[in-house]
C-alpha cells in the first residue's frame, strides 16, 4: 500500500498528520504497538525537520506485510555536515523554531535509533531526503 502527504512550508499547526495517519494505518493492520511506535517516533521527527529546517516537501509511505518504508524529501538548504547534524545536541534552529519547543538537536539521533535503516541524501542549496525502514517482524 502507498500513501503519500504533503508538508506544507512553515505549517507548523498541522505537523505531525502524517505521522497520526500512519499510526491509525498500522493500528488497523495489526501492527505490533512497539513498532507503531518507533515508526510514529521517526516520522514525526523527519516531517518538523522538512518544517523547522527545509521549506516544505513530500512524505511518501509504503507499507506491506513486513515493513514500512517513509521517504521525507524537502525542498530546502540541505544538510552541509551530516556527522554535525547526527550528533545529540547539535542544532541550527532559529529563535522562532526553539520558541515552538524544537531544537534540542535529538531529532536525528531519535530517528537513528527508531529505524532499522536510515539514509539521509543531502544536497546543499537544493534539499534533503531521509529515507526510513522499520521492520515489523
Ligand atoms: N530537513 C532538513 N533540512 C536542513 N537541515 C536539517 C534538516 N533536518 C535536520 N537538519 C539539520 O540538522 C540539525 C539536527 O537535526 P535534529 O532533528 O537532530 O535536531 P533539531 O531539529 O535541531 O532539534 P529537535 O529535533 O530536537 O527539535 C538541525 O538543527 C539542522 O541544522
Ligand atoms: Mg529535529
């Protein structure tokens, strides 16, 4: 089955859609709710990215029996220093994202741990996509 979002730029009030949509979509399979929960944990961190860092983009779901692949692909100013940017604590939200409750710098190191796959494809000046597997058997 494949599902696809849109995240809006800067929508900030309606972050995290489609990461509720994917929790009911597992809930209704079956799903085992620890991995509901890691999948759910992942998406939402790599969908406020697109919004606090990137300008917007695209979330595309595909779910079958065994797995569920997210790829979260943005339009914006790309990732300069990946290993920068996985470490805990490590941060460049502005002002107005750290006022909303983001910045602590853990979303990545969050959806490291979540994932049993992660690909990040960054490109300065043109945007990043992160690419998520998590496996329900
Ligand atoms: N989609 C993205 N586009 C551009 N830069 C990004 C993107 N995602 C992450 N980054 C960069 O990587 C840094 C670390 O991201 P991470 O999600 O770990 O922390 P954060 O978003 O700053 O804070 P938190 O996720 O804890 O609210 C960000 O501050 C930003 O510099
Ligand atoms: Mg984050």
């Amino acid at each position: 089955m494949h599902y696809s979002f849109d995240i809006e730029r800067g929508n900030f009030a309606d972050a995290g859609q489609a990461s509720s949509s994917v929790k009911r979509l597992l809930k209704q399979l079956g799903v085992a709710p620890p991995n509901i929960k890691r999948t759910v944990v992942a998406l939402f961190e790599a969908e406020i990215n697109a919004i606090a860092h990137a300008y917007g983009g695209k979330i595309d779901v595909d779910i079958d029996d065994g797995k569920i692949v997210m790829v979260v692909a943005d339009q914006g100013p790309g990732i300069p220093n990946l290993d920068l940017a996985m470490q805990e604590g490590w941060s460049t939200a502005s002002p107005q994202v750290r006022e909303m409750g983001y910045g602590a710098g853990m979303g990545l190191p969050n959806i490291r741990k979540n994932t049993d796959e992660l690909k990040i494809d960054t490109e300065v000046g043109v945007g990043t996509t992160v690419t998520m597997t998590v496996y329900f058997a």
